[in-house]
C-alpha cells in the first residue's frame, strides 16, 4: 500500500465489517489478497480487516501511512510474529513529506525516524486502530470446521472488543470426541476475507449420557441441540482469528 490515502479507502471499505454485532449466519464474500508491507527493510503481508473499536487494556503496535510517499510505498510497521511486542492491532501514525524534500521508499521504523529527524516528513499519530495480523513468521495454524470441511485458522488471541463491532459464533465443543475442533461460520475459505474474524466464543457441552458424534458444522451443533443432545452458551470471550487455510 502506499500511502494513507490507500490505508484510509481501505478502512471506509473495512467499516462495513464493524458494524452492528452478529451472530448469525456468514454475508456473501468476496475475494482479497493480502496486503504487502514492510518490516525492517523486507516485504511482509498481512490481512486488512479494517478498523476496530476497542476497549482499555488491548495491546497495540504502531503502522505507519505514507500519505504523499513515492510509486512502490507500502505501510511500515516495527513488530511481527514471534516476537513479544507483536499485536495484530495497529494504532495508525500518518507520514507526510515536506514539500521542500523529496519523496523516498520508507522500508522500516528506523527510516522513518531518520526522515523525521532530517525534517522530511511530518508524522501524526491517530486514534485509528486497525485489525491487520501479518501472516507467516512460524505461526501455527489451529484447525477448525466450517460446513463439513477442514479450515485452519490462526490464533491471536483475545480481544477487548466496545459494542459496534462485528463478531461471529465460534462454537468450542467443551467434551467432544476425538478430533474434534471448533466449528466456525459455514463456508469460510482461505482469501474469502468479507467476514469478521473477530470470533465470540459459543461454548458447547455435550449432556451426560449422550450419545457424542463429531460436530463439523454449525448444522450439526443445531440438531444435536434440537434432539436435546447438548447445549450451547455465548460467552463474553472475543477471540481474533483469521482463517489462513
């Protein structure tokens, strides 16, 4: 991306997916690549979900917007994967060249800092704070269903979520059968990005003396609930997990 003015059409396309809170079934989808980045000198990508509401006490990483930056300028940020100041949650800082100076690739934090320190750019630190996990870097996929199928999924963790945000069900069978995974909104496929990975948790507990099968789908949760197999319950836990594969 290049770019603030890039960063800023994508967080008005990304609105759509924070709105009222749902729990229901998935929207139609669309198709969207990752995103490319830079990190200490290197292209990385990740995943543009857009912006999020967040409560107090969530851990945040800076991402950097050139808004006027030259052909090939993509947002910058300072952490991946792996290491512990990672957090998939950006507080967005806007980079402005001074147009006394002229336009070069920003391709790290540390270029950043020198280019304000020259006095080439100005940067201006906002209060937008967007849902971008960077893919890769050693992290381990969590399998899931979705619709019968195997997906696979990345977990990064809670979220303190204020209301407005999107959510979906994530149904965690407590006592299922082996190989059992948690079971995700149906038809969720690698690139299909149009949903809200924000995930609230739908603990599922199978009733003593019932007869357990392995639940892949939200239609195999719903009828073993209807036949008084077991129950389900939504909890207050917000999970942030891209599905990756």
């Amino acid at each position: 991306m290049r770019r603030l003015l890039q960063l800023t059409a994508a967080l008005v396309v990304g609105a759509a997916l924070v709105g009222a809170a749902s729990a229901g079934a998935a929207e139609p989808m669309t198709k969207k690549t990752p995103t490319a980045g830079f990190y200490e000198g290197t292209v990385i990508h990740y995943f543009d979900f857009g912006p999020i509401k967040l409560k107090a006490g969530n851990k945040v990483a800076p991402i950097w917007a050139v808004t006027n930056g030259p052909t090939g300028q993509h947002n910058i940020v300072d952490t991946v994967p792996g290491r512990a100041d990672y957090s998939p949650l950006w507080q967005v800082s806007m980079v402005t060249w001074e147009a006394s100076a002229t336009p070069r690739l920003l391709r790290s934090a540390a270029d950043v800092k020198a280019a304000v320190r020259a006095g080439d750019v100005t940067v201006t630190k906002t209060a937008t704070v967007v849902n971008c996990p960077v893919l890769g870097f050693g992290q381990k996929r969590v399998a899931g269903f979705s619709n019968g199928h195997a997906i696979h999924y990345y977990d990064d963790g809670p979220v303190k979520v204020r209301p407005g945000n999107k959510t979906a069900p994530l149904y965690a069978p407590m006592n299922g059968v082996a190989g059992q995974h948690n079971i995700a909104l149906e038809n969720v496929a690698v690139g299909q990005t149009e949903y809200p990975p924000l995930w609230t948790i739908i603990a599922v507990e199978w009733k003593t003396g019932a007869h357990k099968t392995l639940l892949r789908s939200t239609a195999d949760v719903q009828r073993a609930r209807a036949r008084g197999l077991l129950t389900t319950k939504a909890t207050s836990l917000v999970v942030n997990c891209p599905v990756v594969a």
